[in-house]
C-alpha cells in the first residue's frame, strides 16, 4: 500500500471550546436527505508519496467552496501542498495535527486563505457531520485508517467496516457530500463512500471549518462567531 499514504496525527481538542450546534443562532435546521460532491478537482497533492492528507484536505475543502459559492480563490497546486506540509514539520514526513492545522489556518492563513473561525462536531453525531457538510460546505474528519480501507478504494468500493483489519495509521478526509448509506470524502485523488458504520468503528474526529465565502455569501444557518472566535486558541 506504498502508493497510499497517511499521517494524521492523534485528535486534540482545545480546552473551552464546544461543539458547533453550541454557536448556532438558534436549532441547527434539519439536513436533507442527501448532498452532492461539489464539482471541482480534488488531487492527490502528495498523498501518495508523503503524509501530507491534513494539508491536502485543506486544498481540497477550499476547492470545494469556490465550486459551490462560485468565487476563484487561489487553490494551491500539489508543489504548494509538499512545500507547506514539509514546511510545518521541518522537513520531516511526521504527519500533522488536525486541531494545530485549523487554528494556523484560523490565526495564519494556510496558502492566502484565512477561515473565519472553526469548531468540533460530534463524530458520533451523523446529523451534525450532515449539518457540517450540507450548511458549511464540508467536514474535516480524521480517522483511524485500516488496511481494509486502503483496498477498498483501490478497488473502486465504498469502505465498509471489516472486522479484524489491522489499523496502519490516522487519515485525514473531507466529507464534501453524503448519501443515505455514508459520507463521500475527497482523499487519495478521488472520491470515496465512507459508510456509516465504518465512520462508526473508526471516526475519532470531525471539524467544521466556516469559510469566509459562505460568510460573505450568507450561507449556512447563522452562527455566533464573535462567541466562537473567542473560545478560540
């Protein structure tokens, strides 16, 4: 599985800061029954031959906003996504963290793009990684990655969970859409099905980054942002 890399590092989660339905201005409204991928490109960026997949679920997310709210930010090319990744470990394929990437991403930028805040959602909660997805333009996930995984997608199969799969490491995926049966996630240059059940065995975190073109925009249910940003790191 060489040509498949990892690299998400184990889940944090900074002190004081709740959920996203917390900062919702009012209920969160229900979800629909399913979303489509936006139509962008989503490329390995690396992927294959380092463990950059936080920094190339951040190019991906920014390709899949300007795709739904119809703006041109500069998407990153995948020497840009090397270049930044290797940048943040030092030169060392070590793998990032997806709570240190969202707060660079918030307090920095990462790649010209700043995101207007961030906040968990609830991996066990399917409605809310719905919400995430449907309202916020997608969910920033990581999980525990089986071998099983890493076959199903190169056999072109939705990943189902497979009892006894040894774990090979943490991965960082996007859930740009979702349908009745599980989540499509941008990852290893394609799209793949993650089932609910295998979110369910092996999702140990979801974010919901707020984009500045959905903000600007109005999309999205209204959240409390100046709450938010200040239980920020």
């Amino acid at each position: 599985m060489g040509e498949l890399k990892l690299g998400r590092l184990p889940a944090t989660r900074p002190f004081g800061l709740s959920d996203l339905s917390v900062y919702a201005q009012g209920k969160l409204p229900a979800p629909p029954t399913e979303v489509a991928v936006p139509q962008a490109t989503y490329p390995m960026d690396g992927n294959d031959r380092l463990g950059d997949c936080t920094m190339a679920g951040v190019a991906h997310l920014i390709a899949a906003w300007n795709a739904e709210v119809g703006v041109a930010d500069a998407i990153p090319s995948s020497d840009a996504v090397v270049a930044e990744y290797l940048k943040l470990t030092g030169g060392q394929d070590s793998g990032l963290n997806e709570a240190n990437v969202l707060q660079l991403w918030h307090r920095d930028g990462l790649f010209g793009h700043k995101i207007e805040a961030y906040a968990p959602v609830s991996p066990s909660n399917i409605v809310e990684i719905q919400q995430a997805i449907a309202y916020y333009g997608g969910a920033y996930l990581g999980i525990q990655c089986p071998q099983s995984a890493q076959e199903q997608f190169q056999n072109g199969q939705p990943w189902t969970y497979v009892p006894g799969s040894p774990i090979e490491g943490g991965h960082c995926i996007d859930g740009l859409g979702y349908r009745p049966e599980g989540v499509l996630c941008a990852t290893w240059g394609g799209i793949a099905l993650v089932t609910w059940q295998f979110l369910a065995h092996f999702l140990e975190e979801a974010w919901c980054a707020i984009s500045p073109q959905f903000v600007a925009a109005g999309k999205g249910p209204l959240l409390d942002l100046v709450t938010l940003e200040a239980d920020l790191p």
